[in-house]
C-alpha cells in the first residue's frame, strides 16, 4: 500500500473484538479476534486491512499462502497477493479491494446451466490450487500422506448426532457411512470455502480468507461445503439443498456426475463420497450451532436429520448419475 492516507480514508468494515488486548485480564483477551478496514483512496475503497495481534502467527501463515498461490487465472480460481507488516502492538495484512458480487447472490440469480457451468470452474479451479499447495514442501503443515475419515469423523458424528437428537438407527447409519469410507489421500483443502468466501468481478472467480487453508486435509471436502452449500441457497434451505442433491432432477444428476469426476481425479470411491458428505452436514452441525447457537445452527441440524433419515432407510445420499 502506498501513498498518503488519513483517518478520513479508513472504514471499519468488520470489528471483532479489542486490538491490542485490553489489560487487567479481561474477559475480553480471549474474544480478541480484530478488526477489518477498508483503506479509501478518492472515496473509493483501494484496499483491504486485516488486523490483528501483534506476532499473530495465522495471519503470516495466510500471507505466505496467499502469495505462493496468488495468479489471475481467468478460466479458474484467481487469489490475490498480500502483504504484512508488524508492530509492537499490531499485525496489519493489507491486499487490494476486489470490487465484485460474493458468489451466493451470483448463483441466485442463475440459470442451471450457468449454475452447473460456474460450479464447474470453481471446483476444477480449487483443485488446481491444492495441486499448487502441494507443489511446496515447506508451505503447509506437514502430514501423513493418507487419513482414515473413520478415526477424523466418530468423535464429530458421536458429538453431532447427540445435538440433533437422532435415534440409535440413525446415528449408526451415520458412523457406516465414515466408516464405509475407509482411508484415503490427504488432500489439502480451503477449509472454509462457502459462496462469501468466493468473489466475481470482471469474469473472474476470486478466492478469499486463506487463515484456515490446508488445516483441513479430507478430500473433497471444499468441493462438497461449495455444491451443497450453493445447492442449499438456491433451494432457500440446506436440507432442501442436501435432498435435491440426491434427487433425479437434471441439475442434481450434473452435480453428481461432476462430484463424481472430482473424485474419481483424487481416487475417491461414490462410498467416500458419501462419507464426507456425512463428516461435512456432522461437522457443520456441531461447529455453527457451537459458535453461533440456535439461529445459525438449526438449518444445519435439520440437513443432517436429513440425511441421517435417508440413510437410515436404506437410500444414499449421493445416488449415481
């Protein structure tokens, strides 16, 4: 970021909690998340400002992602560069301010084939990207090569189950079905790639918040959170989203066909499939209902209900094209 700016240029777009911590052991220290910022230049937002504690480790760790896989790639996903700077008392990550839509009220507007089209490019993009990720040794994390979703999902189907007051037949539908999916590759993933996170602006698809990106190693996790997710805001509700997924229209048959290729490019299984697909409506149960309480929580309580239901009377989730 460059050139003269004043508090008259700054807008706080998002404020979390207190930076730097308030003093006297507050209760107040462990909510500290910060605060976002617009930086204006001539009235209009030029960029983006990320703040947060001083030394703040996720935030450098996003910064090193985002650079590592920033690109314009028009027929993909594209990221933006950022950079960071530090002081006794804050961490700063400044980017360019992406003017756009946020893909959940692009695809509102969408007909199913230009659904189908841009759920296309945003999952073979992200795949580029993971590719990308992997393609350094040093950018992530190290992790074992193969994961056992069984040993990763129990505890979160045990924990989810129980919150959404399912039966014994359902909650053992629930754990075959991670159980059924056996070990696979680990793939690194987005970890939080729903349509806010994603951004169209002069035809291209931009990936934001890289501060969870490759926490999460399930495959097809992004791809599944970004379909059933979409599929749930245009369907006015996540279940309805997770049973016309499952249904024989057109446009859920090409969504399964497409799940079903992604996979087959990962050496996934459709019974791996179906494992995420539980794990993901599990683990999203379980963390918004945490995290957010009931508003937030109940339509991802009602998709796993859902799902448990289905599976509990003998039907998949993910039935072939």
């Amino acid at each position: 970021m460059t050139g003269a700016f004043g508090w008259q240029d700054v807008v706080i777009r998002q404020n979390y909690a207190m930076v730097p911590a308030p003093l006297g052991g507050s209760d107040l220290a462990s909510m500290n998340l910060g605060f976002n910022l617009n930086v204006l230049s001539r009235g209009s937002p030029a960029f983006v400002a990320k703040c947060r504690d001083a030394g703040e480790p996720e935030l450098a760790r996003s910064t090193a992602i985002r650079n590592f896989l920033a690109g314009d790639r028009p027929d993909g996903l594209s990221v933006s560069p950022a950079g960071i700077a530090s002081s006794d008392r804050l961490t700063v990550q400044v980017s360019r301010f992406l003017p756009g839509s946020n893909l959940g009220d692009v695809i509102l507007r969408q007909s199913s084939t230009d659904y189908l089209r841009l759920l296309r490019t945003v999952l073979c993009g992200n795949a580029t990207l993971s590719r990308i990720a992997m393609s350094s040794p040093d950018l992530l994390e190290p992790h074992p090569a193969m994961l056992s979703l069984a040993t990763i999902a129990s505890a979160v189907v045990n924990d989810a189950a129980e919150l959404a007051k399912l039966d014994a037949t359902e909650h053992s539908a629930l754990s075959a079905a991670v159980l059924a999916a056996g070990d696979m590759a680990s793939r690194p993933q987005h970890g939080d790639f729903w349509p806010p996170n994603l951004l169209m602006t002069d035809g291209c698809v931009w990936v934001l918040d890289f501060d969870s990106y490759g926490e999460v190693r399930v495959p097809l996790l992004d791809d599944i959170t970004f379909m059933l997710g979409t599929l749930g805001w245009r369907a006015k509700s996540l279940a309805l989203g997770v049973e016309h997924f499952g249904s024989e229209h057109s446009e859920a048959r090409a969504c399964r066909a497409l799940l079903l290729e992604r996979a087959g490019a990962d050496g996934l299984t459709e019974p791996q499939i179906e494992g995420v697909i539980v794990y993901y409506l599990a683990h999203m149960a379980l963390e918004v209902s945490r995290r957010s309480g009931s508003t937030y929580g109940t339509p991802h309580i009602d998709a796993l209900r859902y799902a448990a239901h289905r599976l509990a009377s003998g039907c998949r989730l993910n039935p072939s094209p």
